[in-house]
C-alpha cells in the first residue's frame, strides 16, 4: 500500500482468537528456520529477534509488499515444476490433507490449522483421494470379514 508516495505495510488483526496458536515445527524445519534467520540477520540491517522480527523481509530489512512475495513464490514454483495449486494458500489445503492422511484427528487438525470450528476443516481443507476411497472400503470389508 503506498501512502503520501512510500510503502505502508498493511497490516490487520487475525480473523479468529482461534488463529493466534503455537504451532510445533519438525525439528528438520527448526533447522532450516535457524540458518534462514541466520542468513537474514548476515544480509540485512536486523540484528534482534523479536516480536516484530520478519521471517521473509525484503533485500532493505523492511516488508516485503504483497505482489513482490507471491511473484517470488511463482518463481519457486515455477522452478521446481510445480503447475497446479500453486497459491501461497493452496500450502495451508495440502498440509491439513497430508494431516488426513496420516490418520490425524480433524479436530488436532483443526486446531493446527487455527479454525475455531471442526466444520471449516472439515468442509475446505481436508480431501478424499481415490487411494483413500479405496483403503476405507478395505477396512469396511475387514469389518464384515
């Protein structure tokens, strides 16, 4: 957004209380978030971690604007070859879909993915594969065998 000719950030509260969580990270990421802030205090003028630290800011340290971080992703995209659901949101879909798949509750899903009703998980996020369709059957027949 830009003010009186320079960038504003825009910045806005959650939709939710419920968005406002802990999430617990894999230790591989944890690594890998380490050596990026390492990496962004080296190349840029921040020194502290903070409240207000960017994990992703700009060449300047500052915000990045909107525009500017999704051509950046759609570059990644487009170098690891990925075509389809290829939106900065379509990572929050297959991320509580991978949670599905690994048998974990809708309700911890839910509260990971930071909604305040079962029901948003349930009905946006979480979907059913063939392979999936066809393991529920199997376990159907294993009830009735």
């Amino acid at each position: 957004m830009s003010v009186d000719g320079s960038y504003k950030p825009l910045l806005s509260d959650t939709k939710t209380a419920a968005s406002i969580r802990r999430v617990p990270v894999l230790d591989e990421i944890q690594e890998l978030l380490r050596e990026h802030i390492q990496a962004v205090t080296q190349t840029t003028n921040i020194f502290t971690i903070g409240v207000d630290f960017l994990l992703f800011p700009s060449a300047a340290g500052t915000y990045r604007e909107q525009n500017n971080f999704r051509e950046a992703y759609q570059q990644l995209c487009n170098k690891l070859g990925i075509t389809k659901g290829n939106t900065i949101h379509s990572l929050r879909h297959t991320f509580c879909t991978i949670l599905a798949q690994q048998g974990v509750s809708l309700l911890d899903a839910s509260r990971l993915m930071g909604h305040s009703n079962v029901g948003v998980t349930a009905n946006t996020y979480s979907y059913v594969t063939e392979n999936d369709k066809k393991n529920a059957v199997r376990k159907l027949a294993a009830y009735f065998a």
